[in-house]
C-alpha cells in the first residue's frame, strides 16, 4: 500500500476487485476517513447489490459515527437481512448517542419472522453490547 490515502473513489474500486487483498487494503484504507465520507457511503449502500461489500460498506457508515446516519441505521436495524442487522447494531452501539442507546434498549422488543429469527436478534444485541474489544 502507498504512503497516501488514495481517495473514495479508488478505495471503493479496490473494495470492488475480485482480487482479495486489494479489497481488504481498499477497506483499511477508507476506515480511518470514514466520517469524511458518510454521505457517500449511505449512498453506495444504497447502490450495491454485493452482500458482502454491503456489510462491509455499513460496517464502515458505524466507523464514521456519525449522527447523520441514525435513520438509515436504525432502518437496517428491522431489515429482513440478519448480517446487516447485526452491523447496524454494531454501528448504533459505536454512535454512541443517546438516540441510538434508546434505540438498542427498545431493540430488545422486537420481533421477528419466527422465533429462532427473534431469538438471534437478541442474542446479536448482547453479543455486540458485551464485545469490549471493539471500544
């Protein structure tokens, strides 16, 4: 990797190679600016039909923690996708505002398709509430 960030643009096109270890280094690099880029990064989730550049795209929209992202996070929060439900309460834990905490606690309440569905949900919640290693 070169000594300088290489821009969005060129970060999403690394994330975007078949080419493993370009995609993780076009991730790494954009990690540390993703407050810079929150805006776009709601937007190319909202382009991308790749699952796993998704997950990755919402894990990086919780690196910015920004509160501009509350709505479209608390959204995925009562999506259908498990794994992305599972990043959005990753990111709503690291917002860490007041908005977002209310949000998580009454996240205890939902429901689901069916109960193992409901119950995995809740198991994430505590997983992720529990996890001090990502602080």
């Amino acid at each position: 990797m070169k000594d300088r960030f290489p821009g969005f643009k060129k970060c999403l096109a690394m994330m975007r190679k078949r080419n493993g270890q370009s995609r993780e280094e076009g991730f790494h690099w954009l990690r540390p600016h993703a407050s810079e880029y929150v805006h776009e990064l709601l937007e190319e989730f909202g382009k991308e039909s790749d699952h796993g550049l998704r997950c990755w795209l919402l894990e990086l929209i919780g690196f910015a923690k920004s509160p501009t992202a509350f709505d479209f996070l608390a959204e995925q929060l009562r999506g259908h996708d498990e794994r992305l439900r599972y990043w959005a309460i990753w990111a709503l834990k690291h917002l860490d505002t007041n908005e977002a905490r209310t949000l998580l606690w009454h996240a205890r309440s939902f429901t689901f398709g069916s109960p193992e569905e409901t119950q995995a949900f809740r198991t994430d919640l505590d997983t992720v509430a529990n996890d001090r290693s990502s602080q």
